[in-house]
C-alpha cells in the first residue's frame, strides 16, 4: 500500500509563506511598539517602591531597636538609684571610715552609670529623631512613586485592553504560519529578527535597494530575487530578500 507524501513546496511557496509571516510578526511588533515603554516603566517603578518599601521597614526595626536600648538604660538608671540608695543606708552603720570610703567609691561609680546611661539615652533619642525624619521622606517618596505607578498601570491597562485580543489573534497566526514553514527556515527567520533592530528578517526589495539596510542590489541578483527561483539574502546585513509586492491600481 502506497503512503502519502506531503507535497514539496516550491522555493517560491517558502518565500511566500516567509513574507507571510514576517508580516503577521510586524504587526505584533506595531501593536506592541504602541505599549512603549510602558511595561519596563511599570516594572521599574514596581522594583523601586519593593527597594523603599525594604527600606522603610529596616528604619522601622531599627527604631524599635534604639527604643529598646532607652528603655534598657532606664531599668539600668533605676538599679543604679536603687544601689545608691543602698549604700548610703549602709554608710550609717559602717564601724570605720575605710567602710565609709569603699561605700562611697560604690556611690561614685554608680553616679557615674546613672550620668552616662542619661548621656547614650539623649543620643538614641536623637538618632530616633533622624531616623523619623528619613522615615517620613521615604514613605512620601513611596507614596509618589505609588500614585506615579497607579498612573503608568492604568495607563498599560487601557493599551492592553483594546490590543490584546489583536495580539493574541495575531500570535496565533504566527504559530500557524511557522507550522507551514520548514524547520530550518524558521530557525533561521527568528535568528534574523532577534538580531535585526526593527524585527525584519524578510524585506522586500524597494527601488532597487534592500528594505532592510537600504544598501543597492546589483540588477541581476534583483533579477533572480524576482524570479523566485532560490532564496537570496541581502549580502550586506543577511536579510531574506523578496520581489516588491504589486499595488492595486
């Protein structure tokens, strides 16, 4: 029994069906050329409110840790008042005055703590209030870049909304259209866009000249692009050459 042979194509067949789908590929590239570069702005404003948002929790732990210190120096302020009081109960019923003078040394130094716990409690307040006043200049630029993204999304949205149902159309076509193509013609159609800057890797020849580089095209390779007969790439940036297409009258 004899099995079916899918039909060869023609040379001039694969150049159609390429053309055919470099320009179902331009007009994804158009429809998202619309979005801009609103996305990578959406994106950036996205990552940097995460980066503030970091930041303004960090001041907020570090806050909560200067006040812990304060209130650590407070309990240790009283244990010293408590240690003085202490000792200058004991300095009433010492026997002799080395007694007297070793309680006072006591009093001294604890006198002492209880003026420097006071010294680092007034420092850490004040780093507290430096670190309040960068808070407040982080949330209000949290707070910019929030109403700034809101408008960018919005924004993005409303593009997306009138273009995502072409797009997706379109994208289905371009799956199509490369299931009619040859492997290798595909692969090397997409390696050609990925390096082309406006994402034509198929052009037509235009006044003689490469639709892609604009670089003149000797007249008989024009003569052999015309025909059909091979694929011809423009020997100046590498792009599929095909004939001009006929305008309607």
């Amino acid at each position: 029994m004899a099995t079916a042979t899918k039909k060869e194509s023609t040379i001039a067949e694969k150049l159609d069906a390429l053309f055919e789908l470099q320009k179902i590929d331009s007009e994804i590239d158009r429809i998202r050329t619309i979005r801009g570069e609103l996305p990578l702005e959406v994106q950036s404003l996205e990552d940097e409110i995460i980066g503030l948002n970091t930041r303004v929790s960090k001041i907020n732990d570090e806050i909560k840790e200067i006040e812990t210190e304060i209130a650590d120096r407070k309990i240790a302020v009283k244990d010293a008042e408590a240690s003085i009081a202490k000792y200058k109960e004991q300095q009433n019923n010492v026997r002799n005055n080395r007694e007297f003078e070793s309680l006072s040394k006591e009093i001294e130094f604890q006198e002492l703590e209880i003026k420097l716990h006071d010294k680092k409690t007034k420092e850490a307040k004040l780093k507290i209030d430096l670190k309040k006043e960068t808070l407040v200049e982080v949330v209000e630029r949290v707070e910019i870049k929030q109403t700034d993204l809101d408008g960018k999304k919005s924004e993005l949205d409303a593009i997306i909304s009138e273009t995502q149902k072409d797009e997706e159309k379109l994208l289905k076509s371009s799956d199509n259209a490369k299931k009619n193509i040859e492997t290798r013609l595909v692969f090397a159609y997409e390696r050609l866009r990925t390096n082309a800057k406006n994402g034509l890797s198929v052009v037509q020849v235009m006044r003689g000249s490469c639709g892609g580089c604009f670089n003149k095209i000797p007249p008989q390779r024009q003569l052999d692009i015309v025909t059909k007969k091979k694929i011809i790439v423009c020997e100046h940036c590498g792009r599929i050459l095909v004939p001009q297409e006929a305008t309607e009258a």
